[in-house]
C-alpha cells in the first residue's frame, strides 16, 4: 500500500446498506494492508462511533432549538435571521454554548427525546433494512408506519436542511490506517468529560480484570449512553492489542472528530 490511499462518505442514515457499504471498503483497506481478520473488529470500532455521532447530533439539535426558542422569547422584535446569527454566535462561544446547554439539559427532557427519536428510527431503519435485503420497495403498510414516525422525520428534516452531517474519511498507507468518524455539531463539555471518565472508569475495571463487570454496572444509559460507546471502542482495540490511549483520539470545536489510528505492523 506504498501509495497513500483515501476514501470519504457521508453518511445521512445509518442503514444496513450503508454499513454494508463501510465494511466492503473497511476490508478492501485490511486485505491490502495484510490484516483482513482484523476487519471484524475494526468496523465494530467504527459502528460504535458512527451510533454516538448519530446520538449526538440529535442531542445537538434539540438543545440548538431550545436556544432559538429562549432567544425569541427573550427577543421578540428580532428577525429569525438575526436570532440565526444570534445562535451561530452562541455555538462559536464554547463557555456560552456550555452554560445554555446544561441549563436546558437540566430543565429540559432532552435525553427521553432523543431515547424518542432514536426507537422511532429504529423502527424505520427496521422497515428499511427488511426492503433492503429482500430487494423491494416499500409496502403500503411499511409507508404508512414510516410516515407515523412523526419525531424521527422531522429531526432528519432539520438536519437536511441545517446540513449537520456524519463525515467518515479511512485513508492508508503502509504503516497506518486512519478512520475518522466528524459529526459537523459541537459537543458539549459535559458529554466530552463523561467519555473521559467512562474510559477511565473501563480502563481500572480491564487491568482489574474485571472488564465484564464494567459493563454491567453501565447498563444504565439515561444520560444518553454518552461514553459507553468510546469504552466498548477501548475493549476492541485492547483486545486486538492496541494502546486504547494512543489508538483513538478525540478532536472537539465547532464539529466533533473521533479519529482511529491504527499500527499495521502490530496487528501483523
């Protein structure tokens, strides 16, 4: 693999067809690097930060509209284009951004809507991926289940139009690859510091050896699951052998970058 090799997607819906499409292009890059076993759990890696981004966005979209909503209550002559620039302001004030979206967080019942949104999708992505694999449109029935998905259709709606997407770039070259997985929305402080102590947390219980009690006592997800998902990632990659601490990184501002970097040659 002298030559550096890459390939971007964006991912809109997270269907089985996508996935399929991610695991082809997962293994064309294991088997020319000469790891094709490690495919398996190298997409399990991938899958698990692709269902957070898709967690997070949605979170992310609920707490902006919250703001919006504040910010023409606050400010009922503004124009929805100045309470737009009002919020793009917000977003690009870390501290600001933090401190309205923990206040709306605590008051508001974000977690239950996005638990919401995520069954409603479930059950269309359920229907869609029924089509997909028999090789068939949509029943009239399937149709009318997915147009009472009322939540979920207009939450995609929303992210259509304030273009708030999933990037997944892999690119390699003869002694790495690199998986990154950016959803194009911030995330908050709060949720970023939990991924640090929920890893933290996975990484006392493994040298315990006491991984599987880890999970156990994590079965709880109200809070949106948020950094369970990075400590099953850390469970993949110690198990292949990899350093979890050196192996993935997470890059935070405006969007969110999860990035895997994975040795070829210690996998080999």
């Amino acid at each position: 693999m002298a030559a550096r090799k890459k390939v971007t997607g964006i991912i809109q819906i997270y269907s089985r067809k996508a996935r399929d499409q991610i695991f082809s292009i997962g293994l064309k890059f294991a088997k020319e690097a000469g790891i094709p076993e490690v495919t398996e759990d190298l997409f399990a890696c991938v899958d698990e930060l692709i269902k957070n981004a898709v967690k997070a966005n949605y979170k992310f979209l609920l707490v902006a509209n919250k703001i919006a909503e504040q910010l023409r209550q606050k400010y009922p002559d503004k124009t929805q284009e100045q309470i737009k620039q009002n919020i793009f302001e917000i977003l690009k004030d870390r501290q600001t951004y933090d401190r309205m979206a923990s206040q709306i967080i605590s008051n508001e019942f974000i977690s239950n809507k996005v638990r919401e949104i995520l069954s409603q999708e479930g059950r269309y992505l359920s229907i869609r991926n029924k089509a997909y694999t028999e090789k068939r449109d949509y029943t009239d029935e399937e149709k009318k289940t997915i147009a009472g998905l009322v939540e979920f259709l207009d939450i995609r709606r929303q992210l259509k139009e304030k273009d708030i997407k999933i990037i997944l770039k892999i690119e390699g070259n003869d002694d790495f690859i690199y998986i990154e997985v950016t959803n194009t929305a911030p995330i908050m402080t709060h949720d970023l510091n939990r991924i640090y102590e929920k890893r933290d947390e996975y990484k006392v219980y493994r040298q315990q050896g006491r991984e599987q009690d880890f999970f156990i006592n994590n079965i709880d997800t109200s809070d949106s699951g948020f950094g369970l998902g990075y400590a099953t990632i850390d469970s993949f990659l110690a198990n292949l052998g990899l350093n979890p601490d050196n192996s993935i990184t997470i890059i935070s501002a405006n969007n969110t970058t999860a990035m895997l970097t994975i040795p070829i040659l210690a996998l080999k």
